[in-house]
C-alpha cells in the first residue's frame, strides 16, 4: 500500500502530484495540502490539521469535497503533520511520501525531522521519503540498500542524525568509501553521483539521513 501525505508547506516546493498518482493510493491532506490535492483534482481519502491557514470558503470547500476530516484545535501538543504522519502509520503501509513539508519556516522543517528520526518511525518497516522539487529525503536504518540512477535526482548526500554511523560503505558510486565512521560536522559525504546506472550504500550502526538532490 502506498501513502502520499501533503502538507502546507510552500506550494511552489511542492513536487508534482501525478508522479504518485497510482491505483490504490491513499491521499492525506495536512492542513492547507488538502487545498493543494483539490486544486489538482486530487480528493483525498483524508484531511487533518487546524485549518488556521485557510479562508472561511476555503474551509467549506474541504468540508464539501472530503468525506473524512479531522479538525483540532491550533493549540495542541503536535503538530498537524505529526497527527497526520501517527495515523498514516497506523495503516502499515509498504511506502509514505511526505510532500509539502519542505520549504518556509526551519522550524516546521526540523519538526519534520525530528519525527523521521524517532524510534518509531526509523524502526518501522514503511518506506519513508520526504519529497519535493529538488530533493528526496529518506532515514535509513543499518543495512543495505540498492540506489538506481535518476536524473531528476542525480546527487546524494549522507548525513548522520545519531551522532555517529559506522561501518559505511558506497559500491558504484564516484566517489566509493568502505568501512568509514560518518561523523557529524564533515562534508565528505555531500554531492556524490552514482558511477553507472545503479550502487549501493550499507552501514552497520546508527541512522542514516540520505539526501538526493538536483540543480534543477
């Protein structure tokens, strides 16, 4: 099962909606992604969020179109996307895209973060990406994964977000390493390319933030 999750960040980040468009997607509209999925011709499944961010007509629009709506209150303990993220994890499905999140307020965008790197989420067996017009973010438990070409998203970058990660290992990349200890503040991890059409990347300890990236 997939998920795909739009968030109110930026609509000018947010990536292109029929790339996700499949049979047997489930749509969750946070907030004012919910408006983002409409204007497209999207009806999510699912709406969450204050809707502090859209107008009185916006608002009868998405009660209007959406079966399902959970409105909260804007003072709360977490966040819009975190009440969506918790629900969506619920369903247990094989893939979650997050769109929308990226872009305008660093807060909301370490918010983001942060979840993605809770125990819950990082021990999960969902696949997890954050996406938008440039980027595709992922966290990575130890192990080893495959890493394709694609030239929409042609760099990649590896940051640890648990103090350390160890046994790191690139195969058919540019730049291969093996066996190195990822530690935070070094940028000998950023702007790698693939050497051919595919590679991997293992790493025994810690967890992983894998960034893939383009100019444009």
């Amino acid at each position: 099962m997939r998920v795909v999750l739009v968030a109110g960040g930026p609509e000018l980040e947010l990536a292109d909606l029929e790339a996700f468009k499949e049979e047997g997607v489930y749509w969750i509209g946070v907030d004012r992604g919910t408006l983002y999925l409409l204007n497209r011709g999207i009806i999510p499944q699912a709406a969450f969020g204050d809707f502090d961010s859209v107008t009185a007509e916006e608002w009868r629009l998405i009660q209007q179109q959406v079966e399902v709506v959970h409105q909260f209150p804007p003072e709360k303990d977490e966040t819009d996307l975190e009440i969506a993220l918790m629900k969506a994890m619920e369903m247990k499905p094989e893939q979650l895209f997050i769109l929308g999140a990226t872009g305008g307020r660093l807060d909301h965008f370490f918010g983001t973060m942060s979840l993605l790197t809770s125990k819950y989420i990082v021990g999960s067996d969902t696949q997890i990406e954050v996406v938008d017009r440039f980027n595709r973010l992922s966290i990575c438990g130890p192990g080893t994964r495959k890493a394709w070409k694609d030239p929409n998203y042609k760099y990649f970058s590896f940051f640890p977000v648990s103090g350390e990660v160890t046994g790191f290992t690139l195969d058919g990349f540019k730049y291969p390493l093996e066996n190195h200890t990822v530690q935070a503040g070094s940028t000998l991890y950023v702007s790698n390319e693939l050497a051919g059409e595919s590679g991997t990347f293992s790493f025994t300890g810690g967890i992983l933030m894998v960034v893939r990236s383009s100019d444009d």
